[in-house]
C-alpha cells in the first residue's frame, strides 16, 4: 500500500475551520480566568502572603478545557472534509497499468550479476508481478526488433511461461533497438485510460536510441523508469542521459517496492487531475479520535465549570460542531446496528471498501454492484449471468471480464462488441475486445500447429473440438459416450511444444512481416 501524495491534501469544506477560531477564543478565556495570579492581601507583606497562601505554585498542565478545544478542532477538521485521494471507480483498475520492457540480447547473457543479467531481470520482473497483485501488466522484450510477448493482462500465471522461454536465441534480429522497443510500448499505454508507466530492464540505451526518448515520455503521460542490469558503477548513467528514472539494482526486493511506490504514485496524481471522479471524504475518519477523547470525561475530578459568558460561547460553539458531527457519521461495521442507519446498497458498499467481496454481493439491492462485487469475489458465472440482465455498457464490459475470467472468449468477444454498440467511445470495451479476440486467436493457432490431421473413423460417439472458425483440422476423440470436451485450459495444457520454441516462430513471422511491410511501403514511394 502506497503512501497518500502530499500535494494531493485539501479540504472539501473549508469553511468548516472557521469553527477552529470560537475554541480557541473560548479556550483563551478559561484558561486565563483558570490562571492563578498573585494574591493582595491588605496589611500582610507580599512575601508572608506567598508564604501562608496554599496551591499558589500547583498548576495543571492538562485542563479539562484542553480536551473541549482538542474534540473541537478534531470535529471542525473532519467537517471540513479532508481529502487526498479520488473515490474509487469500480469499473476502472485501481492501479497503473505497466509495460516491462526486457532487453533479450547476447549482452544480457553476461554473468557480472549472478546467475546472469537476463535471469537477474526475469527474477526481478517474477518479484514485481507478485506485488503488483492483480494489476494490469504487459511484457515487450527486444533485441534488434521488438515484439510484444503478452499483451496487459492482470494474471501473472500467464506471463511467467513468456517469461521463461525469453532468450537472446528466440529473437530473430540480434542488436538493441531500445527505439523499436520504446515505440511499441507507448502504443500499448496509448490505448489506456489512464496514464500508465514503462518500466526498462536493461544493461543500457545506445547513444543513437537516446534522441527517441527526449520529451516523448512527458508528452504521452507515462512515468520511464530504469531498471540497470549491470554491475559498473556508472550503468545508470545512459539511462538518466536518455530521460528514465533510474532505481538502483538491490540484492533484495527494495528496488522493486521502490518502483511499486513510484508507479503508484504517479497513478494516484494522474486519478486526481481526472475532473470526472468525485474526491473521496475523509473526514469520518477524525470521528474517532474525537470519540476516545470524550473517555476522559468519565474520569474523577474530570469537570468544568463554566462562568456566563464561556457557557454561552460553548453554547453557540456546540451548535455547530454538533452538526458537523451528524453531518459526517463515522461509518458503522456491525450489520446489525448499520442495518439502522443505512441502505443495503451502502452497507454493501462499507463491505466492499472493506474488501469483503462475496459480502458485498449479498447486500447489494442494486443489480450492477451486485454484479461487480460477485465479480470481485471470483463467481465470474454468477456476475456474468447477473450482468447480462443489465443495459448498460459498463454491465456489458463487465460481463465481458467476467467470461474471460471464466475463459469463455467468444461469450466475452460479444460482450465487449455489446458494450461498444451501448457505447462506441468506451475505450476499456475496445481495448478488451482486442485482447479476447488475440486470446482466442492464440488458442485457434496453438491447434493448428497440434492438429494430427486424423480423418477417418468417425463415430457416432466421437466427440468433435469447437472450432467455429474451421481453422487448422478437426480432430476427434473416441471416448465414452458422455464424455465431454476439454476445456481450453486443458486443451492447451496438452501441446507438446515449448514456449520458447512458440516464441521464435511466432517473433520470426512478425519479423518477416514488418520486413515485408516495410519493402511494401518503400516500393510505393
């Protein structure tokens, strides 16, 4: 969890302070009529009337009316509403999304950190996946071209087999083209709704990539962070010449928490600059400092006594910190007695800042929350079931999320088509339409490369793999007569082919591609 941005701080309500002026002016006066001067007595010597007056030197230090003003200014605080973050939005991702760019070249393999830079960097980007803990992550590796491994996706278990099978000789073009690399990355957060970060694993920028860097991070929005692979003293340096923040490499996971910090602190800026979300309130929180300092009046000997005119400053000072305090109730845990207070559709909401999912779901009455919160939860078929009841584009993003969870891509390819018909502009519903579809076309190409080519010998018992888009070859099973399809999951368990291998076809066809695409354009000029 991230520190909040101290230049985030403000107040919703700020006329609220005013209050803070009336308890200093009543805290004034009881303590200078409280202060015990030097008595007069007439006829006595000064020093005989100091001698024979007892209590003259014992002061309290901690007056009753201390508390009063300290209650006060704690009530006058939390009404006026202290702020630093923005209120969560349920349908948008509560973290960065993050394109780690991976240097994969024969300099890589170099053993000055041990094992070797390439796995000191895959170790590191392994740490950085398991604390980022469900945020948007996507991997670009590069060498003399650049390609992009796997696409932003919030499950780690998808990109630690990429990242195993990453080696200098799965890339098709040796060399460092940091600007190839830096080009594909920006196009991967360009297509985000909120600003993301690069994070750069490598052991330099060549001096020609360095002109490719300067200013074109800044005016995209993305925070360029470095990460050198290399155990020179001065590695750093061509990073910083070409515009990255460098963090320095640690033997332990503090560089990776340090860039965990620095990505979510320039998310929670980027959130704040965003006009269209409401501040979150802070101020129930000061309710319960305030609560414990009344204990103290319980205590023996604990009282005030008021002279005319503090009772009628206190009066009018009481008015209105006693609405300020209705005005902002601190928020009741217990169903029982929030159940007095507030709607289900709030109580649900304290559950699901609570981050009690499956509780919040139950206590949702409203049907596209409730949904959200089964899809928080992990019931994605119970969320998608629910959501598809809903007309409304977020319902329809949602569902779609919720069947890829449950890996149903074509359900979840209609879903974001649905979504995009409700509303053309929504960027989160195109950019997961492109991703479901590059899902699905991965598994149809993952069978053709396994088809057995089997024709003959088909039963009436067989059963026949899905493939609504009559790619590659069907293959049959002669199995029981109730025995059902695999699922995706165990379909692609089942080829025998490494990933590395998947990745040298696959980053060599693009190579051709781009090569081919490229000769295309220079013939038509």
């Amino acid at each position: 969890m991230s520190l909040p941005d101290p230049g985030l701080f403000h107040f919703l309500r700020p006329a609220w302070l005013l209050l803070i002026l009336p308890a200093l002016l009543l805290w004034w006066q009881v303590r200078r009529a409280d202060r015990p001067g030097d008595p007069r007595y007439d006829g006595i010597a000064p020093h005989l009337a100091r001698a024979l007056t007892v209590g003259l030197e014992r002061r309290e230090r901690l007056l009753p009316i201390d508390g009063v003003l300290a209650i006060a200014c704690l009530l006058a605080l939390g009404a006026a509403g202290p702020t630093w973050s923005r209120a969560e939005n349920p349908f948008l991702a509560q973290t960065a999304p993050l394109v780690v760019v991976l240097e994969v070249s024969e300099s890589m393999e170099a053993s000055d950190i041990a094992p070797t830079r390439l796995e000191r960097a895959k170790q590191k980007i392994a740490d950085l996946l398991a604390l980022r803990s469900g945020g948007r992550t996507a991997l670009v590796a590069y060498a003399g071209s650049a390609h992009r491994v796997a696409p932003l996706t919030r499950d780690a278990a998808v990109l630690k087999p990429f990242l195993d099978g990453l080696d200098p000789k799965v890339m098709p073009r040796p060399g460092e083209n940091a600007t190839a690399a830096l080009t594909l990355a920006r196009s991967i957060i360009a297509g985000e709704p909120t600003p993301g970060a690069i994070l750069w694993l490598a052991d330099g920028i060549a001096p020609a990539d360095r002109a490719a860097f300067a200013g074109r991070d800044a005016a995209a929005g993305a925070l360029l962070l470095a990460l050198p692979m290399t155990a020179e003293p001065g590695g750093g340096a061509s990073f910083s010449d070409a515009g990255l923040s460098v963090v320095s490499l640690t033997p332990d996971t503090a560089d990776i928490r340090r860039i965990d910090r620095r990505i979510a602190r320039a998310w929670q800026r980027a959130q704040a600059e965003d006009g269209s979300e409401a501040w979150e309130d802070r101020g129930p929180l000061l309710a319960w400092p305030a609560a414990l300092l009344c204990l103290l009046w319980f205590r023996r000997g604990w009282t005030m006594r008021w002279d005319g005119r503090s009772h009628g400053m206190a009066a009018w000072l009481a008015v209105p910190a006693a609405l300020a305090a209705l005005g902002t109730p601190a928020p009741a845990r217990a169903d029982g007695l929030a159940a007095w207070f507030f709607t289900p559709d709030q109580r649900g909401r304290l559950a699901f800042e609570d981050k009690r999912f499956a509780d919040a779901a139950a206590l949702f009455a409203d049907p596209a929350w409730r949904g959200y919160a089964l899809y928080r939860a992990g019931s994605y078929e119970e969320a998608a079931a629910l959501l598809a009841e809903i007309e409304t584009p977020e319902a329809a993003l949602t569902m779609g999320l919720a069947l890829v969870k449950s890996r149903q891509y074509r359900p979840a390819i209609a879903a974001f088509e649905t979504a995009l018909e409700r509303d053309p502009d929504n960027a989160a519903a195109a950019r997961n339409l492109e991703i479901a579809r590059a899902i699905l076309a991965y598994v149809e190409t993952a069978r053709e490369q396994s088809d057995t080519g089997e024709q003959a010998g088909i039963g009436a018992d067989d059963v026949v793999y899905d493939n609504e888009e009559a790619r590659g070859t069907e293959t049959q099973d002669r199995g029981e007569g109730d025995a059902a399809p695999q699922s995706a999951e165990q379909w692609m368990r089942s080829v025998d082919t490494r990933t590395a291998d998947f990745l040298r076809s696959r980053f060599a066809l693009e190579n051709a591609a781009g090569a081919r695409a490229a000769a295309e354009g220079q013939g038509t000029e």
